[in-house]
C-alpha cells in the first residue's frame, strides 16, 4: 500500500477528511510510538506520507506505561477531539495497518503493549492472553 493508498484508506474507514486523516494518523501513531520500545516497525514507517513520517520518528519514551484510557485522551488532546472520536479513528487506522502490513509487524506492536490495549486489534492472535478470572469465594 502506498502513503497516499493509506491516508486514503483511514479517510474512508474513519469517515473522516483528508486533513483529519492525516491528522489522525500523525496523533495516533505518535502516541502509540511513545508506548513502544522500539518505537513503529519500520513497516509503518513505509505507508505513511513523507510529511508524516519526520515527526514519527522523533524521540520516543520508549515503553513509558499508559492505560488505553490514557493513549486516547493523548490523541483526544494533540487532535481536540472528543476521547470518544480519538478512539474509533485509532481503531479505524489499526484496521487500515492490519490490512497493509503482515502478521509479524503486528505481533511486534501488540507483544509490547499491555493486554487492555488488545482493542486496538481486530486480529484474534494479536489480542495478548489474559489471566484466568479469580475464583468465586
């Protein structure tokens, strides 16, 4: 897929316009990137636009904890959107990346984040194990 096929792909799945896309993409990805050690795979960095990428790569927190409540309010604030709105069009730019890129890359991101954040991910093998319920008293 290339960077104007992706940003095109997010506009429709998020139902959103071009410039709120491209805005979406730079929010979410950033704040996802802070969450990763290792920052985005290099795989994301292959379909975003050129304009897009440069503040993607900028210093990360490498793995600094955040609640999937937390990352949404970030996006929610760096676009000044409701967290209701910052959390379908994460979702819809995670949907966008699960059909552009293989398995592996999302078994990369998905491996690094907390088991809350399985939401992100339509993929049944991307959804971390959660720990058994504790037994009835």
């Amino acid at each position: 897929m290339q960077p104007d096929e992706f940003i095109a792909a997010v506009q429709q799945e998020a139902e959103l316009s071009e410039e709120d896309a491209r805005q979406a993409v730079v929010a979410t990805l950033a704040v996802l990137a802070d969450r990763l050690e290792r920052g985005l795979p290099e795989q994301i960095f292959d379909l975003v636009p050129d304009t897009i990428e440069a503040p993607l790569r900028r210093g990360h927190k490498h793995g600094e904890p955040l609640t999937v409540v937390q990352l949404y309010r970030q996006i929610a604030r760096r676009r000044n959107v409701p967290e209701s709105q910052a959390r379908q069009d994460a979702q819809a730019i995670m949907a966008v990346i699960e059909r552009a890129v293989d398995d592996e890359v999302l078994r990369e991101i998905a491996q690094q984040l907390p088991p809350e954040y399985a939401e992100l991910f339509s993929k049944e093998f991307a959804t971390p194990e959660l720990p058994e319920p504790d037994p009835a008293p």
